[in-house]
C-alpha cells in the first residue's frame, strides 16, 4: 500500500478499513467486520466516563441508597446518545477536533476559554484518578508513592507509540478488563428482582432529602462530562473516519452508551447487595472502604475484584482525559497532531501529555494534599462548564455553513434542546448547592425546574417554525465534508444568539468568581 493511501485509511483495533473504499457492504458478515474496523471512539469516551469519580458515586449509591437509585442508569441512556452523537457527526463531517472548530466559528474568546477552562478542568480530574489509582493499589499494599509513578509511566508508554491502532489496541485491553464485574456479581449475588423493579421505578431510600437529590444530580449530571466533547471529536478525526462511515461511529455511541449503563448498574447493585445493610444513607466514606467492606461482609475475593475495577477505571480515566487535554493543546497551538505521530514528529503533542500526567501525579502524592477540596471543585467546575459546552455543540451542528446537509433535522433539535435544558438545570443545580452547601436543593431544583418548563412551553413551538430543513446538496452527502473553515463566511449575527453568548460569559465569570470565594472559605477554615 502507498504512502498517501495508508495515510487516509482507517486503521482500528480489530480492523482496516482502506483510503479508496467507498462504503458498499452486503451480508451481516461484512458489515460486523466494518463495525469492528470503526469501534473504539464512542466506546472508549464512555467507558472513560465511568472512571474513579463514576465508580465512587455508583458504590455510595449502592451503599447508602441500596438498589432504589437504579433508576437513574436507563436514564443515562438517551442523554449520552443524544449528545455525543452531535460531537461524532461534528468531528466526522468537519475532520478538525472541537477546540478549533469552536475558535473558528465563535471567535478566539469562546476558542480560547473553552480550551483554557477544559485544561484546567482535565487536570484536576487526572489528578482525582490518580487518587483512585491509589486508593485501589493500596488495598493491595501497594504504597502510592510505588503505584502513582508506575501508573504514570504506563500511560505515557501506552500512548505514544506512534500508533493509533496500537493505543486503542491498548484501551481496548483495559475496556475488556471491565468484565471483572462479572466475578463481582457472582460472589455478591445481588437480588435480580430488586435490581429489575428499581430500575423501573423511581425512588429513594429513607424519602427524598437534599443529600439524595445532590447524589441524583451527581449520577445523572456527570454523564455528559466536558472532556468527552473534546475527546470524541478529535478521537474521530485521528482515526480518520468520515461521514460514509458515520452510521457505524454511531453504532460504537450507543454500543458504548449501554455497555456503561449496565456497567454503572453492577457496582451499584453489588454494593447495595455486599453493604447497604450494615449503614444508613451516610454510610460511604471512600472507595477504599467499600473494597474493604465488601472484603469484610461479603469476602470470596469481593473487595479484591472492586479494587481492580477501580484501578482499571482510574487508568482509562486518566488516559481519555489526558488525550483529550493533548488535543485541546493541538487545537490551540493549530499544529494538528494526533497519536499517528511519532515522538520525534510531535514533541508538544507527547510533551504536554507527559506533562500533564506527571503533575497531576505529583499533586496526589504531596502529603496533605487537600485532595478532598480537589474533588468539589472537579464538581463544581464540570457543572459550571457543561452548559456552555453542550450549547456551543448544539449550535455547531446547527451551523449551515459548517455542517451542510448534516445539520441536526428539527425533531432531534427538539430532543436535544430538552435534554440540554434538563443538564444545565441539574449542573446549575449541582453546581450552586456545591458553593452554597447551606441551600435547600429541593426547591432549588423545583425553581429552575419551573423556569426550564416554562422556557420550553413557550421556545420550543416558536424554535420550530423557524428552524430551516437540511439544504439539499447534488452529491451523495457522505461525500459532502465541510469546506475549509478559513473560507467560510462568519457565523450570521443575530439577537437571540448575541444574547446567548452574552448570558453564557455573565453567567461562567460570575460562577467561577464565587467558586473562587468558596474554595479559598473552604481552604482556610
């Protein structure tokens, strides 16, 4: 094979797909094997989702809620669906990663806030899943200052091989080890009948309260983490996949978006199975005490399969928001590097990656870290960013010029903007009972609930009589890409989006400005 087509082929984990194929398949056999070829982005970005922090917040359900949060899990479904089905058919159609294309089409502010405000972000949360890497090792007797450095050096090692094929070879390793689960449940043997009826109906042990309803908010709420944007748009763009090979990108979301549901319900129903009946609802203290619990209660190896959940889930954390870090720096520096590259070839894209890793390491390992404070600011900074991020992607795939014939049809533009008001409503929610613990979330939520009801009682007719069919283009729109952006005419201005953007800076600055007040209270006191 040349060296041009090799460059433009579709090299994945379980299979090539070649530069000049154009897409014809017949026979289930031959479409499996495409599937096979194309899996990895949108199964990674969610199984990524359920890191250290996910499986910290499924076993304090699990332990201090029993089965009766399960409910919440179905629900994750649709809403992951939704959204990072937009952020695929934005880095298939454009071929550029999510930080760029924000710069070109909004400006260098929006640009460089959400790339600025995302690395930030990143970094704290690598550093909550070394923290996890910790916690899980030192079940073993491993010391941190053993496992945070080796950890370290695996990452990098694992992601700068050159390869793309070869890193998600990797990722799909530490994907599989997932099914240690399996072992979990059979020696907890959580009940299936409690487990079947809790899904499908809501409830909540001991009756609503706002420490449930925070925990709610959490499970729910954190789904749509800002680093999966960035991570998913260019993971599809490195791997060079296009709109011709959309259909099955989309098949590795929802694939991705069930696996980490049925995931999330495993730790929950084995912790309430192994622990909710030795402790109330403020029973969970940590993710090194649930393994140790679960040892105690349960034993057969129960706290030793939950610690290596544990770990893999911090390691495959660590690694997708790292990477999408790097790629936030790509798009910023426009050098438009990716995991192809060589060392040599890439030196800022490996570098900050190595960078990254290592100072997050080190923060863990400083004695009296306030690594507590760490972990409410990873919340509450991911729910001051998340409606910004979700409503800057919802424009982008509105955007004519930039999307063409891929633009979103009116009746998804319809269920996204529901979904989207309902995550901004739980991240404000979230969000503000973070900085403002004294708050009664109940009515908080009942407020912004009744305004986001309001607002789409009234918004969503007049949005839809406004809203323009796709344009129809006279070639076959899985060849139609998005033309250069430097070419593009810019964004058309109007009222309502002017005073969008103007209510996104008021509200981000004066979040982050109390956010500020309140960790430095916190900090002191």
């Amino acid at each position: 094979m040349s060296e041009q087509s090799s460059e433009h082929q579709i090299a994945g984990a379980f299979g090539t797909i070649g530069s000049h194929d154009h897409g014809a398949r017949r026979g289930p056999r031959a479409r499996l094997l495409t599937l096979l070829a194309i899996i990895g982005p949108g199964l990674i970005v969610m199984v990524g989702d359920n890191d250290a922090g996910g499986v910290s917040t499924y076993a304090q359900a699990g332990q201090n809620y029993g089965y009766t949060l399960l409910w919440t899990l179905p629900l994750l479904i649709p809403v992951l669906i939704i959204i990072q089905e937009m952020v695929a058919r934005l880095g298939a159609v454009t071929g550029v990663g999510h930080g760029r294309l924000i710069r070109e089409r909004f400006g260098r502010y929006w640009g460089n806030l959400s790339i600025y405000s995302i690395l930030f972000l990143n970094f704290i949360i690598i550093v909550t899943e070394f923290i996890g890497v910790s916690l899980s090792m030192e079940y073993f007797g491993v010391s941190p200052y053993l496992s945070v450095p080796v950890a370290v050096t695996l990452l990098f090692a694992v992601t700068a091989t050159g390869s793309f094929r070869r890193w998600e070879r990797f990722m799909m390793l530490f994907v599989a080890i997932n099914l240690f689960v399996i072992p979990l449940l059979a020696v907890v043997k959580p009940r299936v009948h409690q487990v079947i009826v809790h899904s499908l109906t809501p409830g909540i042990r001991g009756g609503a309260s706002s420490t449930a309803v925070l925990l709610i908010i959490s499970i729910i709420g954190t789904t749509v983490a800002p680093w999966q944007l960035f991570f998913q748009e260019s993971n599809i763009v490195d791997k060079k996949i296009t709109p011709r090979w959309l259909n099955y990108e989309r098949a590795d979301t929802i694939i991705g978006s069930v696996i980490v549901a049925i995931g999330a319900a495993a730790l929950m129903a084995s912790t309430a199975a192994g622990l909710a009946g030795h402790g109330g609802t403020g029973a969970f203290t940590s993710a090194l005490e649930v393994a140790r619990g679960l040892n105690r209660y349960v034993g057969h190896g129960a706290g030793g399969f939950f610690a290596i959940l544990l770990l893999n889930a911090s390691v495959i954390g660590a690694a997708a928001v790292t990477l999408a870090s790097s790629y936030a720096i790509s798009d910023l520096s426009n050098t438009h590097q990716g995991l192809n590259a060589r060392f040599s070839e890439a030196k800022g894209f490996y570098g900050g990656f190595a960078a990254l890793l290592a100072v997050a390491g080190a923060v863990t390992l400083i004695p009296h870290a306030p690594l507590g404070l760490i972990t409410l600011a990873v919340q509450a900074i991911a729910g001051l960013m998340l409606p910004s991020t979700t409503i800057i992607v919802l424009l982008l795939c509105n955007d004519r010029a930039v999307m063409g014939p891929w633009v979103n049809p009116k009746w998804l533009n319809a269920i996204a903007i529901v979904i989207v008001s309902v995550l901004v409503v739980l991240s404000i929610g979230l969000m503000v009972s973070t900085l403002f613990a004294s708050l009664n979330v109940i009515a908080l939520l009942e407020w912004l609930g009744a305004a986001d009801a309001l607002g789409l009682i009234i918004g969503l007719p007049i949005g839809w009589r406004k809203m323009a069919p796709p344009p129809v283009v006279d070639i076959d729109r899985r060849d139609w890409r998005t033309p250069r952006l430097t070419l593009l005419a810019p964004l058309p201005s109007s009222r309502a989006r002017r005073l969008l953007m103007r209510g996104q800076s008021i509200y981000l600055f004066t979040a982050g400005a109390l956010l500020v007040v309140r960790v430095i209270q916190i900090s002191i006191s």
